[in-house]
C-alpha cells in the first residue's frame, strides 16, 4: 500500500488536511477535478497501514478492491457522476460486503458472503469507494469495542480508552483521518456511544429509515459517523429509502426552537451523570439560549422503560448468537449474555415488546411541548480498555447500562436521536451530548446540529493520534 502513493501528483491541499477534509468536500475536490479518487484513496490507503496497527480500527482492509473502485470513479467524472463519486469510505463488519465474511467481531461467523447488503450496495451505486471493514465487539454486544477474536480497538484521542462501541472501528477510523465516513449502526446506543467518545457526529436515524442489516427484534437502525453534519446527511440520502433531501435540513437554519434539557438517568441505572457530562449538557444549553432557542429544564417520563430496553436487548442478543454458522465458537462473555437472554420468560418478551407504542407515547408527550430534547450521551468519559474484561455477564450488563443509561430508550421508542460533539474537556477530550428529535423529524436535529457546528467549530479537532 505505501509504495502506491508515490507516484500522486500532489494534492491542492495539504495531505492531512485533505484526509479531514469529510466526505462533502472530498466529493467536491473529485468533482472539480482538484484531486482524483485513487490519489484519496492511495492517501488513506497509506494512512491505514501506518496507524491502524496502533488503533485496530480495519479488521480487513481492501486496498486491491479501493483501488480499482477509485479508478472507475475517476472515469466516470463528469456532470452524470453519481453524489459520493469517488469518496472513500468504510463499513462496518456486521454488514455484509460481497466477497468477505460478515465476521460481527467472532470466529463464530460462517465465512465469506455471496453478495453485497442492500445499504452497501446504495452507497456503491452513490459512487463510494469501501476502504475495508471495521471491528465490532462480538456479535455487536458491547458498549466497547473489544473481542477474544480481533482484540481491542483504541481511542485517537486517548489509546488507553476505549472508542466505544458496537461502532468502535468506524468511530476510531474516522476520528484518526483513516476513512472519510463510515457505515455504522445502533441497537441499543452503537453510533452514538463511538460518537461521543471519538468527537464525531452520529446520528441514529428515525427506524426504518435506511435497509438495516439486521433489526436486532426491532430495536436497531444503520446510519453513519462522520466528522461533519453535512457529511452525515449526505451519506443518508444516499442510502435511505425516501424522504426530503437530508442535506437540504443540514444546510438551512433552524429557526428558533423550543429544547428541553434533562440529565435524569432513568429508573433501574445505579449511576449518575458525572460533572464532565454535566457540564457539557450546561453548556451546551447555555450556547442554544445564545443562538436565540428556547431552552427549560424538564425530564421525561421513563417510567420503567429500562425493563422493555434491557429484555429486548438481550433477547436481540440472544437471537443473533443462535443465529451464528458455529455458536460453540463464542467468547464466554458473549455465551453468558445469551444465557441471559435465553431465561427470559416468553411472556416477558412479548409483554417488553407490546410496550414499544406506550413508553413511546408516554415519553413523547415531552416532544409535542418541545422541539427537541437535549441529554448527555453517556454518563462518563470513555471507560479504560478492558474495564469490564473478565466480568461476569450481569455485572458487565450492568456497567456499560450505566454508562450508556440515556440511549437504549430512543431504540426501544424508534424516534431519531444524534450524539454531537460541541464540547470539549479540559485536556481536550472530546464531550458530546445528544439531541432527541419527535418521530420522523431527523431534519430538526441536522438543521440544529450543523447550528452548533458553525457555532463551535468541532471538525478543527484532531486527535493526538491522527498521524
């Protein structure tokens, strides 16, 4: 891979800028002719063999495949070009990509896939080029992103924390400049949780909203991260299934809204939001009264939602684990989250499920008061590699619920929710807090998010590990 960059012509820009540049203006270069796909694509290319042994990002990388793509992109430059002509981007490994296993972070899985999944296949008709894939914790399972089959993957900003998880590999290759987007998806908080914890955008779109991989029994939707709102929504129009053009939300104003904050952990987490989260909620607040919204203290009603979340949550578990060409090969952690699933009385999963219509109704009384609803994303920094390594099933349940205690609801419920990354700590951790959206209305929370965006500029922040 490192010998095929030499031969480039230099770039207008410099090469690390160009690397987080994001997709939306990378797409622009090719378009102009500035910069042609192979030479992005030899660019990341030679930034993945240089950082990704110190992050973990790629399980595979398909440097033979991109290169090829990256040509035919660049023949086909013109005025009929598709959007996303040429921009290379990554996918995350519990999705299939023609030709490789879909290896969900197990040496459980079955081997190579015939074909190519139906979100895949959108984003290579919109003209993007597929870099490799990216590690997920085993069967998508974690709140961190490490596995017995691949290891653990790490944090630019902080190798010895985690990226999060299940979207560990796509957050840290896109914060490390390692991929100009990357597929992601969400069961249970897995766009959000490597969004916050790797200063990227993440948005989990509206259920439905774009061909899932998998529905993990209702509760997950596939979305993307990336280091800009525009580069999100861009990536989401051309893979979704209908709707108003998601980049026309995220370049318009939002006009003035009504946001309710809240950092009320619902019933059932043992832990409460510490002050870095706190303070990154307060502040954040405090910008949007500057930028002329409206914003009130108000909780919603959770009730006892953390029962419905947690059941189908190990019942997505357990379903996926039977699921697996060869179950006797996963990691005990995994076995003994299934087993968790597998006592689980039918009636309560039926019951957890019947109850999506209420929880959902209950707690969007608080959207039909207000625009949208401002949380912490997690309740504290990214936990240490291998906090919870070696932990009985229930006890590291319990660990990363807590850590992750103000997302699963939106998956329960369906509606739209985004993790943005406008604060920062003092040593320059990244903090992200998520915006809630009323039913269907993504284009609230991107034209809100890109407001915040131009406001703090978050996509100047790079990681120490970047290169």
């Amino acid at each position: 891979m490192a010998g095929t960059a030499t031969a480039a012509r230099v770039p207008p820009v410099n090469a690390a800028d160009l690397a987080f540049a994001g997709l939306a203006r990378q797409a622009e270069l090719i378009r102009a002719g500035d910069v042609s796909s192979r030479e992005l694509t030899e660019l990341y290319l030679a930034r993945i063999e240089r950082l990704n042994p110190q992050l973990n990002a790629y399980r595979v990388v398909l440097a033979e495949a991109a290169l090829a793509a990256a040509g035919e992109a660049d023949r086909r430059r013109g005025p009929e070009a598709p959007p996303l002509n040429g921009v290379p981007i990554a996918i995350k490994d519990d999705t299939d990509v023609a030709g490789q296993a879909t290896a969900h972070g197990s040496l459980a899985h079955g081997g190579p896939v015939v074909a190519d999944a139906e979100v895949v296949r959108r984003l290579r008709a919109a003209g993007t080029v597929i870099l490799g894939k990216t590690h997920v914790p085993e069967l998508e399972a974690l709140a961190v992103t490490e596995s017995l089959a691949f290891g653990a993957t790490l944090n630019p900003w902080d190798p010895a924390r985690t990226p999060g998880g299940s979207s560990g590999g796509s957050g840290a290759a896109v914060a490390a400049g390692l991929a100009a987007a990357a597929l992601a998806t969400d069961g249970a908080g897995s766009i959000r949780i490597p969004a916050a914890c790797c200063g990227l955008f993440g948005l989990k779109p509206q259920r439905d909203r774009l061909p899932q991989a998998h529905n993990w029994k209702g509760m997950s939707a596939t979305g993307a991260l990336t280091r800009r709102v525009l580069d999100a929504a861009l990536f989401l129009d051309a893979a979704k299934d209908s709707g108003p053009a998601f980049a026309d939300a995220a370049a318009r104003p939002p006009g003035t809204l009504r946001v309710a904050y809240s950092l009320k952990v619902p019933r059932g987490a043992t832990a409460g939001v510490e002050d870095e989260q706190r303070l990154g909620v307060e502040r954040t607040s405090a910008r949007l009264r500057d930028l002329g919204h409206t914003v009130v203290e108000r909780d919603p009603d959770y009730g006892n939602v953390a029962i419905s979340v947690m059941t189908r949550y190990l019942e997505g578990v357990g379903s996926d684990a039977a699921a697996m060409e060869h179950p006797e090969r996963l990691a005990r952690p995994t076995r003994g989250l299934a087993g968790m699933a597998n006592r689980i009385p039918e009636f309560l999963r039926e019951r957890a499920r019947a109850q999506e219509g209420a929880d959902r109704e209950r707690i969007g009384q608080l959207l039909g008061e207000f625009d949208v609803l401002l949380t912490p994303v997690v309740t504290r920094r990214a936990p240490p590699v291998g906090e919870w390594h070696g932990l009985p099933a229930p006890l590291m349940l319990n660990g990363m619920a807590n850590f992750t205690a103000h997302l699963a609801v939106w998956n329960h419920t369906g509606q739209p929710a985004a993790a943005v990354p406008v604060e920062t700590a003092p040593d320059g951790f990244p903090v992200g807090v998520q915006l809630v959206g009323r039913t269907g209305d993504e284009a609230t929370l991107l034209s809100l998010a890109a407001q915040l965006e131009t406001a703090t500029d978050w996509p100047a922040r790079r990681p120490p590990l970047a290169g």
